[in-house]
C-alpha cells in the first residue's frame, strides 16, 4: 500500500531538510509535513513544494496530537545524530535520540493509521576495535564500545524500535543504519576532520574508512518512504579509503601522534570549536569500520551511486580543498597541537 501523508522528523538538519523538499515535490504523497524545534534552511524552505513544516519538538507528547490530526500514515525518524560535527551539549542530543525516540514511537503506538516507520540509525551500533570483524553484516553483533556516547544512544534506540516491532507488528519497519556521510554540502565530524590543514592521527594505525555520499543516504530515505522494506539495512558505499590515503586526496599534511596522546589533542580541537571527536569516533578512526552492503543492493533494491573514494573525492572538490603549500602555517599549526598534546598528557598525569 503506498504512502499518503508523510512526517518527517529532524528537517532542521542537513539530511531531514533535503529530504522534506525532495518528498513535498513528490507528486505520489498525499501530504509531506516536516517537524522539528527549528526549521529547515532557507534554501530549502524556498524549494520544499507541497510541504508543510512544523514546529514541534518529538521529545513533547504534542507530537502524538500532530501525527493522529494529520492522519500520518507514514513517519521517518531523521533526527537522530551520531556524532555532531561540532562541540555539542551532550544531554540535548542525547534527549533527542533516546527521549525523543521513546515519544516519537509512543505517538505512533496509539495511531491506528501509521502503518510504516522508516528509522535513520548508524553502523556506529557495531563499534569499533582490534578484535573486530573485517567486515560487519547485520547480523553482526552490536557493541558500541562504551556504556555513553551517541553510538550508545543508537543502541538505545534501535531496542525501543525492536520493543515497537513487537507490538505492532503490523506497522512496516525499516532500519538503516548509515556509514559515516561525506559530502561537499554535509557539515559532520569527518568533512571538518579532513578539511584540517593538519590531519592528526594515531601513531602505528591506519584505519579502513567506508563512506556515504550524502546523495546516496537521500535516495536511501526516500526509497524507503515510497516502498515497503522491512528490515535492517546497512547503507555503505563500496570500497574502503585507508586513513593515510583519505589524507593524502584530500592534500592534507598528516601528524601522527601516540595513542595515549589523542585524547588531549581531541580535547583541544573541542576547545577551539573546530571539530567534536566522541569516544566512539575516536576508535573508528583507530580501527575502522567496514559493513557488507549485500542487503542493500538485493533485498532493499538500491545500488549506491558513489563508491566510497568516489564520494570522498566529490567532497574534497564540492569544498575547494587543495594541496597544503603554506609550509609555516602547517609547520606552526602542527606545533600548537603537538604543544597542547603534550600539555594536555602532563596535566592529566
């Protein structure tokens, strides 16, 4: 049965506002309505079509009352956020994952119309590390490493999806979880880490990175709204980039520091609001992580676009990145880290 009325969740972020406006000019919807507590950008308000937005927060049982007036049928949770690019008020986020998801989900409980639930999730559910497999399948275990952080949020939430499965197993249930997304309009932690004239990395490692193009995630969404897939799906590109080759594309200079150093050079890049490295994030730089995408291509019906080189390359020319030729500012830029660094380790001792 198709989609008629449709609720977006998180269109004030980068991926739920593209979304929106690609849905509300789709002539196959009923009805597109956009919620979140700010409202989408103003490119994007401009090109939304028939949509509609609302300002609503999904952690307010207000949000029950949207989805029964409008007769929803169809609700995509895209709010949920891994790692904030930037230096972010953990409890806020973590309320909207987990919270916002617990209520989001309670509203469509009690709707005898919802019949579909697409939810944005991440591969950051299976962690990373030194004993982990080359390559994850989803039916993988989930470790997300640590017992916080936003992969943990995701833990959370994807149980709360399962708990609603079983209760309504009537309503259609996709799960994708995304790899990390790349791409030349995308602000995320990895866009701003390889944006650095001066790359830090950890000393004796060089992680295996699987990528997203972000017009692929896009795709992904809507390809679920207009179709019944149940399931869970890992939304990968293929091919992988090692670190140092990632670096080296993107014309960047790489430091590489030792291990027991990365938290107070984390800390220091937080401090200067540059970039928001969590725990999680950390160790998937160290390690990597890399998800079979079979499921994608066979069962859900999509082949990504971009392979993963290919999206970070349209990344590093979308953003105007060139070759680092300033040999005093990287010099003297790879001193203040390497100072604070240092610092930092002694302070701590």
């Amino acid at each position: 049965m198709p989609s008629n009325i449709v609720l977006v969740t998180g269109v004030g972020g980068e991926l739920g506002g593209r979304l929106l406006a690609r849905l509300g000019n789709n002539s196959d919807f009923e009805r597109v309505l956009g919620v979140d507590t700010t409202p989408p950008r103003k490119e994007i308000l401009q090109r939304m079509g028939r949509a509609e937005f609302v300002r609503v927060d999904i952690r307010n049982p207000l949000i029950a009352k949207v989805i029964s007036s409008a007769n929803v049928d169809t609700v995509i949770h895209a709010s949920t956020t891994a790692h904030p690019a930037g230096p972010a008020k953990r409890t806020a986020i973590k309320e909207v994952n987990v919270i916002g998801t617990m209520r989001l989900l309670a509203a469509c409980q009690r709707s005898p119309l919802v019949r579909k639930l697409v939810v944005k999730s991440t591969t950051a559910v299976y962690g990373a590390g030194s004993r982990a497999p080359a390559v994850y399948t989803e039916d993988s275990d989930i470790n997300p490493g640590s017992s916080s952080g936003y992969a943990k949020d995701a833990v959370e939430m994807e149980g709360y999806v399962r708990g609603f499965s079983r209760r309504r197993p009537d309503i259609t249930v996709t799960m994708a979880r995304f790899s990390n997304l790349i791409g030349p309009e995308v602000d995320t932690v990895l866009a701003r880490y390889f944006s650095l004239p001066v790359v830090p990395t950890v000393l004796g490692y060089d992680a295996r990175l699987q990528l997203l193009h972000s017009t692929d995630a896009l795709a992904v969404m809507e390809r679920a709204a207009l179709h019944d897939l149940p399931g869970v799906f890992n939304i990968g590109a293929d091919g992988v980039l090692t670190l140092s080759q990632a670096i080296r594309r993107a014309g960047r200079v790489e430091l590489p520091v030792p291990r027991s150093a990365v938290p107070s050079m984390s800390k220091v890049l937080r401090g200067a609001r540059v970039v928001d490295f969590s725990a999680d994030q950390v160790r998937m730089l160290n390690f990597g992580r890399v998800v079979d995408n079979t499921r994608l291509k066979q069962d859900f019906g999509y082949t990504p676009r971009w392979s993963t080189r290919e999206a970070f390359d349209d990344y590093v020319r979308g953003r105007g990145l060139r070759p680092v030729v300033d040999g005093h500012s990287v010099a003297g830029f790879a001193r203040r880290l390497a100072t604070a660094a240092v610092t930092g380790q002694a302070a701590s001792r």
